[in-house]
C-alpha cells in the first residue's frame, strides 16, 4: 500500500523580480492525502476525476505546479473533456480585479527613472569630489570645487545643480500624487454605469472567447474599446505561505516576503511579497483600490476593437495555459479587459473576471512571462 497525494508547488516572484535570483528562494510545498492503493492502475482510476495537473516555470526558476504523488512516482493527470474547477474567486479577485479602474499618469514612471539617472549622476560627482585632491597633486585641471555661501555655510558648487535635480522630482511626484486622489475623486462622483458583458459559449483555456459587450452609457469624450483576454498567476495567500514554510506570522518571514504590511485594505489582500510602491496614491473609500495591479506573471492575446452589436473574438495566449485555479497557493487568473480611450483622463479600464476550463491539452510552459509589481507598467 502506498499513499497517493495531491501535491502544489509553488515560487512566486516577489515585487521586481528581476532583482532576483529564484533558485535562492525556497519552494513552498503542499500535500494532500487522497487515500492509500496497492498498484498504480488502482490510485490513476481515484484520481481520473481530479482536476488535471499543470506545470508553470522550472525547478531552478519560478514554479507553479500541480501534481499528484504515488509513493515516490508522479502521475499525470490529462482529462478526456474540459474541467471547471469548482472554488469560487479568491479575495484578492474581488476586490482588486473586478470593476472600474483608471491609468496612472505616466508622469510617475518618467519621474522614477529620472531619479535613478540623477542617483547615478550624484554617485560620480561625490567620486569627482573624493578624488579631486589627487587631481590637483597632478596639475590636472578640475573645475566645480568652488564653494557657494548659503547662510553660515559654504557649499560645494556641483551640490548647488545636483540637489534640486534630486528633490524636484520628488515635488513633482508628490503633486502628481495629489492631483491622482483628485481624479479619483472625479471618477467616484461620475458613479459611471457598468458595461454589460454577454459571452456567448463557456470559456475554455484553449478556445477562442467570443462574447458581446454593450454600454448602458456613452460618454462623447470616448474614442474607441479594445477588448483583450488576460491570463497570469496571481501570489498566493500569505498565510498559507507562511504556515507552508514552517514560518510564524509574528517571526521574521522567508526571503521573497515581506513583513505584514499595515494599510487600510481588509485581511487576504496583502500577498507578503510587496517591497515598494505598486500605485499611485488611493481614496481610503475604496477597498482594493482604483489602480490594476498587474500579475508578475502574465500573459495576454491581441486587443480586438469593439464595434457595436458585434461578436468580440479573443484568442487565447499561445502556448495554451492551464483554465481557472483558485487555490490558496495556486492561483491562475483569467481576466477580460475592456480598454476604453479617452480625449482626457487616460485611458479607462472595466475587468471582467472569468471562470475558465481547463483544455484536454496539458502543455508545461517552462519560460514564464515576467511584469514589474507597478500598475504603471502594466501591459494595458
């Protein structure tokens, strides 16, 4: 007799993870019994029913799987029909994938990377500085070491250019931060009606979404709908991280996570492995936000133009990935994202979640596709 185990894995990348290396991390590991079998044709016949098992990333990389475990062997699971798995959206879904949501001004990621150049430009002048006397022990000529007189303070003169070019951004920043409340503000009090979104058949990982959209209201300022089909894996609970890793929630977390962050969000939507500003500032009043966060790993097919009273066909991101789940490790989200242009304001953002089947096709997808943390880049 051998047990027979529903096995997630799981290492989700932390806020820039291109910052870093994955194999450092540890893998978060779940198993769950599903009984005890003599031979391997007895415990393939319990699980024929059990949702198909899938595999994103590498050992070595990012990783999300699903498998299950006779003994020492792995067994796959591939299903003659498509599965819909039953559980319901987790939290993180409702209230921060579902709804109205705005662009940020773009102002923010000009901002942020002016600031890395003028860090980069500070770093060479405090060089230019420290090696200024042995210049002048050469006869080398060196210029900018003259001092300018502040009050009862001399100051050296690159310091007079350098720290405005270091505090102007973060003044602009910040009023960018408040005219960002005051567009919401703006938003709120539009209290806009929701598109209606009729999908035409049942959606499945591998086929073709057709739905029909229509708009109970039309603003003139608008110009055109892109409609686009999104699928990425969304961090899994941070509790159920923690407790898979062996961690206590008041201790110090494992690397990849941070420590409980406090914000006016309710409990669940914090997935532990922020690190630094995701959005723009937000109304306390709305719960989750009003900025989409983007998944750090996703994937999306071709915008579709939207016409009236005609059927959207969007196609699903090749190669083909695993259909809706939503567990408290693994989470793979689908999402359809009708992107409305506007003459001012940016561009407006309404997110339809989807219940997706998986296919009968179980491909592994071994190079995953990675996204900054900040709403500022996301793909839409």
């Amino acid at each position: 007799m051998k047990q027979l185990h529903k096995q997630h894995r799981i290492r989700y990348p932390p806020f820039e993870a291109a910052r870093w290396a994955p194999e450092t991390l540890p893998i978060a590991v779940r198993q769950f019994s599903l009984g005890e079998y003599e031979t391997k044709e007895a415990a393939k016949e319990a699980i024929k029913d059990e949702a198909p098992s899938f595999r994103l990333g590498l050992n070595d990389g990012w990783i999300i799987e699903r498998s299950y475990r006779y003994g020492e062997e792995t067994l796959e699971v591939k299903s003659d029909e498509t599965h819909l798995e039953s559980e319901g959206y987790v939290q993180a879904v409702k209230k921060q994938r579902q709804g109205w949501y705005l662009i940020p001004n773009p102002i923010h990621h000009i901002l942020r990377q002016f600031i890395n150049g003028v860090v980069i430009v500070l770093l060479v002048c405090l060089f230019y500085l420290f090696i200024s006397p042995v210049l002048l022990f050469m006869n080398l000529p060196v210029y900018g070491l003259e001092t300018v007189r502040w009050g009862l303070l001399d100051y050296p003169a690159l310091a007079v250019f350098v720290v405005p070019l270091i505090f102007a951004p973060l003044f602009i920043r910040v009023v960018a931060n408040l005219l960002e409340l005051q567009r919401q503000k703006q938003f709120l009090k539009r209290n806009l009606q929701t598109p209606v979104v009729e999908f035409i058949q049942p959606s499945v990982a591998n086929k073709t979404l057709e739905l029909k959209v229509s708009f109970p209201e039309w603003d003139p300022t608008w110009n055109h709908v892109d409609a686009i089909l999104r699928v990425g894996a969304l961090p899994p609970s941070r509790e159920s991280l923690l407790e898979t890793l062996d961690r206590s929630p008041t201790r110090q977390p494992p690397p990849g996570l941070s420590t409980e962050l406090p914000h006016h969000w309710q409990i669940g939507l914090d997935d532990g492995t922020a690190g630094g500003e995701d959005a723009p500032m937000e109304l306390k009043e709305v719960k989750g936000g009003l900025y989409l966060r983007p998944m750090r790993i996703m994937v999306q097919g071709a915008p579709q133009r939207w016409q009236e009273g005609e059927v959207l066909k969007l196609e699903p991101p090749k190669p083909a990935w695993p259909g809706s789940v939503h567990t408290e490790l693994l989470r793979v989200h689908w999402e359809c994202i009708l992107r409305i242009d506007r003459q001012r304001g940016g561009a407006l953002l309404w997110v339809q979640p989807l219940k997706v089947a998986h296919s009968r096709q179980s491909t592994p997808l071994e190079h995953l596709p990675l996204h900054d943390g900040r709403s500022e880049l996301d793909l839409t």
